[in-house]
C-alpha cells in the first residue's frame, strides 16, 4: 500500500508559486516541489524485525530580486501545502531577500540555456511497488537465509534487506521553464557477521540496487557474495609499515573518482580550494585515465532529464587521456570563472544551487581484474575504506583501511587497523592500471585501480 | 564548564502547541494508539515534530543566501517481540494518522490490544530555552554574527583569502504519546555558527575550519563565543597548516588535547556501547560488561542533562528524561545505552537514550555528550613524558565498524612532539585503532577536561543527531597514525 498524497497536481502548484513570487515584488523565482513513497523492511536471522512505509512531500522556492549590481536571493522551504503555508512560503522568501546582498554573478541561466532531455530515459518503473508486502519482505529473508547457509562460521546477522523508494520531481522558473519525473528505485541487501578462530567478529556486506525489480539480481546471489565478502575477512592481520602498491577493488576505487569530480567543481576552482583549481588543460593524471560525469545515460542512476536550475543533462568529459578538460559548474559557478554551465546543478529544497555529479565514472581499461593483482609482488588489496581524512584544498588523502595482502601476484591473507596515505595530485598521477571490469553499482562507478607511491601505515 | 545536572523547572505547556496549532487532543491520541494496537502488538508510540529553521551564509564578504524552512510530520511505531511496525505523515489530519497507525499496525498479528487509559506527563528539566516564536523574521542579529566573523578571518593575517561563514538555527517542537501512558513534549532549540576559512602564500593554500554553538539563544553568541573567537580559530589554523609538515607513518605515542578530541571516545567506545548492537550480539563489545576495556584510569559517562550542550535533551525521542550513565569506570566497562525496545528485551535500565533524526525515522540507541572524567595529571607533565609522538588537538571526523571494533579519527591539527616538546605542526592524518583495546593503552589522564564547542553530528543507520563529546589531555602509548612522513 502506497501512502502517497496526489490531490493536487504539482506542476501547477510550482507555476502557481511561481507567479505568486513575482506578484509579490520578485524579479524571478524557482520553484521545487517533491514527493515520494518509502519502503523498507529488514529480516534478521529469520524474522521481520522492521517494516516502515510511508510517504511525504515537500516544496521549496527560491526568489531573485534585480538590483543596480546584481540580485539578492534567498530560499524557503516547507512541507505546509494549505493556501496559508504557501503563503507563508512566498511572503517569507521575499522578506529574507531584503537582507541578503546585491551579487552581480547571482541569477537565472541565460533564456537560451534551459530546456530537457526528451524521449523515456526510463527512471521511473511501476514494478517497484507492484508485490506485496509479503513478498517484498521474502526477499528480504531469502538474501539473509543464503548468506547464513554459506558456512557454519557464519553465525550472526546484522539482517537483509529490501528497500523500494519512488518519487516525483517538479521544477519550475519564472523564464518559463517548466519540468518533471519519476524516479524508482528498489535494493535488496545482506549484512551476515561471522566468528573467527580467536572469537573475533567480522561483517560484511553486499547488495543490488536496480530502477526495477526485474533489474535486480537475485537474493541468494547478494547472500552469497555478502558472506563471501564477510568470510575473506576472518582471521586478519595487521601490515607492517611500508610504501607499497595498493590496487583499490572497484567498489573502493569510485570513491576515488568522486574525489576527481568533487576538486573539478566550479566553487572549489573559483576560491582556490582545490588542487585542482587553475589546472584546466594541465596533465593531473596518467594518460590511461578518462573520467566522464554522464547524466543521460537511459536508466542510469544518475540520470535526469534536466539539472538542478533546468538546463537539460549532458556529458561532460572531466579528464581525458590524463588531462583536465572540464570544471564542473552550475550557473553561479559557470559566471564566477567567465564560463558556461555544465548542466551540474544540484538543488535541495532550500539553498542555492550546489553542484552535483550524474553518472560519473572512469573509463574501462583493457586489464582483467586478475592480472592486475598478479602484476603486484607485494602489496595490498583494499576492500574497504574507513572515515573522512580526505583534504580537497592539498589533495592529502589518509584513510582507515582493510583488504587482503598481495604476495608474489596472489591474494593472500586478510589485513587491517591499517591506513593507506597518499596525495591525491600524486595517486592520480601513479595510476599505474586499471581494469576493465567497469560496473554501474550506483551512479559513480570505477574500475579496479592500481596506484603505486602511497603509504601503509600499521605495526 | 558546568557539569554539574540541572534543577527540574516547571514544564512549559509544549503539548498546546500541537493542540493549537494542529488539533491534536487527548482523545485523538488514544484513538490513534487504540488503532496501532488495532493487530495487537505489545507497545506502540506518537512522535510529532514541527520543525522551523533558519540559516544565513556569508561568502566573499557578501550575504549570498539566507532561507528558512518549517516541516511537521507524526510517526507511529507498534512494537511486536522483536518486531518494529513504522509509518508517518506529514500530514496530520485525523484520518492521515489514523491511516498511518493503521500501516504501522501491520507489525503484528493478533487480537487487539487497548492503551492504558490516561497519560502521565514525564517531568523533565529545562536545559535550555524554549522560544514561544517558531521562526524569527527578524534577521539582523544573526546577520551580525556572520559579517563579524567574515571581518575578523581576514583582520587575522593578510594570507587570509577566502571567508565563509554561517549561522543556522532551529527550533523543534516534539511531542510523544505512547500506550504504556507516557507522555512528554519539548522544545528544543539548536543553534551553530561555522568559520571557514582558506590561507594562501606563495607556495600552498590551506584550509581552517572552526565553529560551535549548542542549545541555546542568539545571545550565546554575543556574550560567551563570539564570532571573533570562532573565526581567530579558524584564521589560526589555516595559517598553521601552511607551515605544515608531512604527519608520521606507524605506530608511536599519541597525546590528545582536551575537548574535540574526546571523538576517540565517541569512535572507540560509544557506538559500540549503544544496546542495539549488543542486543544483537554484532558489537565488538558484546558480552564484556564487568570487563577491562580501558586504562584503570579511564571512567566514560554519556550525560543527556547538561544546560545548553548540543547533545543534551530534556527529554529523549521516546518520552523519557535523559540520565547521565556510567559506560566506563576505572577501566571496567559498566553499561549500555538503551533505548525502550532494547531496555525491553535485555532487561536492563532504560537509560533514555531513545533519538531519532525525525518523525521519518524509527528510534534507535544514541549518545547524547559522551566524555572521559578528568585524571590528575597536568598537560604538560603528559606532553613532558613523550620521547617522539604525536599531538593532535583538533579533528575532522571519525568513523567505526561496530563489529570488527576498527575505527578511525582524522586530524586536521596536529605536531609532533620529539623529546617532550612540541615542535613542527603536521598535515591531515587519520589515526586508527581497535575500540575494545585501544583505551587499554591511556596511561596518563589530565586534569583538564573540556567539552567541546557544539560541532557534532553523529550519524546511525543513515540517521543524524546532534551530540556531544569532550575529554582531558590523555596520553596513548601507543595508536597508529596514517601520515606519509617517517
């Protein structure tokens, strides 16, 4: 049963606040509004410990006021959808704009740039909330029920689950632009807890994540990589100290990559908090790494038809043979460096327009995974990651670490309490293969990475 | 720094609030309870919210936004064994929660059960205040706070480049109404400035952040931490950082300043005390109660009842006052955190521990300002002790894996210490340790506990909550620290 509250049609309600704005004195205004339905449900060691399922939504507007010198802006949220919340709602905006400053770069695209990608760019699936409760708690149980039969030491569970969420996006501008979408989502995943021979814990996990259910690959596959994942943990060492090879798995390594896109936006080049600021057209990593941020690929996770501030999505090559191409800007950004948006806003109800990735990845290369590990005499392979330690503004990166140790090209024993330390202007630069096993597990994917220089800190 | 708990004031009428503002009566409530028992189940809960919030930002010396938001919501929660029924709406009509009562009912299988006829108001403090006015149109202090601290960064060193800073604030009225009879509201005020900072010179830039705040009114911040004394921070350490040098690689001797720092604590022992996981048995310290886990000189508390703290609750997300409760003593691991459903089924106190982000979100255990007692030893004698180590006063963030017991804690300020003097400040590191073993390592505790400004968000199952954490000087003999350096 969805919860979902559909009495009013959103894309006039987004208009309708939007002319509201401009009669009460705005030069221009945005307007977003949201809803969506939550589902989820986890089973542990056999049984339903939590069902929720709900649904909420909520709109936000964000008003421009022309100056001499600029504009002054502000934003107001509110999840009130009465005539007296709306009201609320424009009136408190435009009050709030009176005491922001006049900014010359702050205001809507240029009337050129708006507009959408047209044609299904299948993000949303009717499917998703199509099985009942029953069922969609089955899954559930049968990700958790296989990764509890794949070996006696696997004894306790942190539970599975499934997970379904859909949603509707409105937005609407004062330049007449005017869209909307559905997106779906559903994850099964499973957390299995296993014993090691000195009574020590490890956990792992593993999932799938898919726009449809018929997308999603089978319970008992995700149960059986989950205990898998957890099982290769037992038993871990720790690293002596040492400069050593690491290859990143996949899953480890788009973190990686998010931290390329995260240096390339337009607000950290044009404060110079970046490394990467003022580095366009300069060589920032070995030339076997291609980075593009894709927002149209059809039913990717980061796919939409428009971006944050209605311009339509795009491709945008950030690094190509080793070289930077691109920043990645919004309207605001694309203005403070005297250049054009890339279509990379991102919004939330309230705020400005931050900047935000769709699919972003890194180019396959043409190594098997395998021959990537036996091209390491001794190294490290790292299967997870722990806490921040990432520092855009020097590229210094340091990190909590486990994975498994390379000996002569094979995999061998379990380590961790280790960290891998690094800077990013030097790893990206030490990227000395990449493995052409590139698979979209959510919207930033990469493959397996091997970079040399860094620094294992352990015993 | 007060820590001592507050005296119990009358309560606020809070419950009028929801009465006025969205009819929700006595009858209502126990309607709705009566209808989330409607499938059976052994308890069920009424958590509504009504958030107002606030935020302005200075950047480049322009006040390039400012918004405010409300949002109001109720979820209802049916308890069944082990089994947790969960729905909201942001919609509180009669028949949206009722409709939600009737979801969160699915839970279980069974005859009906009734409420307990009647509430009975939990008696709480007041920690801090609570304003009648849910949004303040009036912007022009807060304004101020944010172009002094814009003024201040740069008045600090000409290398100061770049200046952000933000004031936000919230206000969020709760009340909870639950079939066992309990019933509580609150209003709880939440307010933060931030300084960020970065500083160049010919040859690097480096970043400084600084902020602070708690539950508390604008005033705080024009009397007891200014935005001059946030920003100076800020400005010092990026300025700092420009001199820094590459942080060490391996295991040595770590001294911790006071205060922040007591993440340590937060990362190493505090999640894995929350009684979820030991319930549950996926906790690395599952089964120790009674057992070493520390330095003998090491007691943990998590207090809920400290005037003003960002952590600190008059009353939890479930309807119980908070508590202080004793995690570490003298080494000898004491308690859990318990929330009601874990208190239940482990037969143990109900230390109100209860949180959620918001009425979206089902409770959980959850610290509320986590902190180590103070030992005997001056700061510099602890400094004075150290061959070669490091000294790290400030972080940026932790992170733990609660089962393997592995966690991380990164610094953003930090110096090596050679032959018991401090010397070059270093550059980001992340420290990494094993929760149950690590504290066994403190072998000098300071005399000078301090908690920290108000900056902690902690983060659970994809739920955020504000806490708190503080601690002496303590020496570590021994921590690993993820630097490149020798």
């Amino acid at each position: 049963m969805s919860t979902a509250i559909l009495t009013t049609d959103l894309s006039s309600l987004a208009a309708d606040i939007v002319s509201r704005a401009l009669k009460a004195g705005a030069s221009d205004a945005e307007v977003t509004v949201r809803e969506g339905d939550e589902f989820s449900t986890t089973v542990r060691m056999g049984e339903v410990e939590t069902l929720k399922e709900s649904g909420s939504r909520g709109m936000g507007l964000r008003v421009l006021i022309a100056t001499p010198n600029g504009h002054r802006v502000a934003s107001t949220s509110s999840s009130d959808f009465s005539a007296e919340g709306i009201d609320h709602l424009v009136s408190g905006a435009l009050a709030l704009a009176h005491v922001t400053s006049e900014d010359p770069f702050a205001g809507l695209a240029d009337p050129g740039e708006f507009g959408k990608v047209e044609g299904d760019l299948e993000l949303y699936h009717e499917d998703v909330y199509s099985l009942p409760t029953a069922d969609r708690i089955d899954f559930a149980r049968r990700a958790e029920a296989a990764a509890l039969a794949a070996d006696t030491r696997i004894t306790n569970s942190d539970g599975g689950n499934f997970d379904a969420y859909s949603g509707r996006k409105v937005f609407a501008n004062s330049r007449g632009f005017a869209g909307e979408y559905r997106s779906s989502s559903c994850s099964i995943s499973a957390t299995p807890i296993a014993l090691g021979r000195n009574g020590e814990m490890q956990r792992d996990y593993w999932y799938t994540y898919a726009r449809s259910l018929k997308r999603l690959d089978t319970p008992e596959s995700v149960g059986a990589e989950a205990a898998r994942r957890t099982l290769r943990r037992l038993d871990a060492r720790r690293a002596k100290t040492q400069q050593a090879p690491i290859v990143f798995a996949p899953e480890i390594a788009r973190s990686i990559i998010g931290s390329i896109f995260e240096a390339a936006t337009g607000d950290a080049v044009y404060r110079g908090a970046s490394f990467l600021a003022g580095r366009l057209g300069e060589k920032i990593a070995a030339s076997s790494v291609t980075v593009i941020d894709d927002h149209t690929i059809v039913g990717g996770f980061g796919t939409s038809p428009f971006d944050g501030e209605g311009l339509p999505s795009r491709r945008t090559v950030v690094v190509e043979r080793g070289v930077l191409t691109n920043y990645l800007l919004n309207t605001y950004t694309a203005r403070k460096l005297g250049m054009k948006s890339t279509g990379n806003a991102s919004r939330g109800l309230a705020g400005n327009p931050g900047t935000g990735a769709g699919n972003l990845f890194l180019a396959a290369g043409d190594m098997p995974h395998d021959e990537i590990i036996s091209g390491v005499q001794s190294g490290l392979y790292v299967t997870e990651l722990l806490g921040p330690g990432i520092n855009l503004v020097t590229g210094d990166y340091s990190r909590g670490a486990s994975g498994l140790w390379i000996e002569n090209g094979q995999l061998t024993y379990p380590v961790q309490e280790i960290t891998v330390a690094g800077n990013l202007q030097q790893m990206f630069q030490n990227i000395t293969a990449i493995g052409n096993d590139l698979v979209f597990r959510g919207s930033v994917a990469s493959p397996t990475l091997r970079i040399d220089g860094m620094t294992i800190a352990g015993e | 720094m007060t820590l001592s708990p507050s005296t119990p004031a009358a309560v606020p009428q809070h419950k009028k609030y929801f009465l006025d503002k969205f009819g929700i009566t006595e009858r209502l409530l126990e309607r709705c309870l009566g209808e989330a028992l409607s499938a059976g189940g052994d308890y069920a809960d009424l958590y509504f919210e009504s958030i107002a919030s606030t935020s302005i930002g200075i950047d480049e010396s322009l006040v390039k936004s400012a918004s405010q938001g409300v949002s109001a919501g109720c979820g209802v929660r049916v308890l069944s064994g082990e089994r947790t029924g969960y729905a909201y709406t942001d919609d509180l009509s009669p028949d949206r929660l009722l409709r939600a009562a009737r979801t969160a009912a699915l839970i279980a299988s069974g005859p009906a059960k009734q409420p307990v006829q009647g509430f009975t108001e939990t008696k709480t403090p007041s920690l801090y205040p609570a304003p009648a006015v849910d949004l303040d149109s009036d912007l022009s202090a807060k304004l101020d706070l944010v172009m002094r601290a814009d003024k201040a960064a740069r008045a600090y060193d000409p290398r100061i480049t770049q200046v952000r800073a933000s004031y936000s604030d919230e206000l969020r009225r709760i009340l909870i109404a639950a079939s066992d009879g309990t019933f509580a509201s609150d209003t709880q005020p939440l307010a933060r400035l931030n300084v960020f900072v970065l500083a160049k010179d010919a040859e690097r830039t480096a970043r400084g952040t600084s902020g602070g705040g708690g539950r508390v009114e604008i005033d705080f911040f024009q009397t007891e931490k200014t935005p001059e004394h946030f920003a100076r921070e800020a400005a010092r350490q990026a300025i700092l950082q420009l001199g820094a040098v590459a942080a060490p690689a391996g295991e040595m001797e770590v001294v911790l300043g006071p205060g922040w720092p007591g993440v340590l604590l937060h990362e190493a022992v505090g999640h894995g005390l929350e009684a979820d996981f030991n319930r549950r048995k996926t906790s690395a310290f599952a089964g120790l109660i009674g057992r070493p886990v520390a330095g003998p000189r090491v007691t943990v508390v998590d207090n809920g009842t400290m005037p003003g703290r960002r952590g600190s609750l008059n009353v939890d997300d479930e309807g119980s006052a908070t508590h202080e409760t004793v995690l570490i003593e003298n080494g000898i691991l004491k308690g859990y955190l318990t929330d009601k459903l874990s208190a239940r089924l482990m037969d143990m106190p109900y230390t109100g521990n209860g949180r959620r982000e918001s009425y979206q979100q089902i409770p959980m255990p959850r610290m509320t300002n986590t902190y180590m007692l103070a030992g005997d030893d001056a700061p510099e004698d602890i400094l004075r002790s150290v061959k070669r180590g490091l000294y790290a006063v400030n972080f940026g963030g932790g992170s733990v894996d609660i089962t393997s017991g592995k966690f991380v804690f990164s610094a953003s300020e930090a110096y090596l210490i050679e032959d018991g003097k401090i010397t070059a400040p270093v550059r980001d590191a992340t420290l990494i340790g094993n929760g149950p073993e690590a504290l066994k390592y403190v072998s000098m505790v300071g005399s000078d506990l301090e908690l920290d400004e108000g900056v902690g968000t902690c983060g659970k199952d994809g739920q955020s909550v504000p806490v708190g954490v503080g601690m002496p000087t303590v020496k570590l003999d021994k921590m690993t620290v993820g630097g490149t350096g020798r």
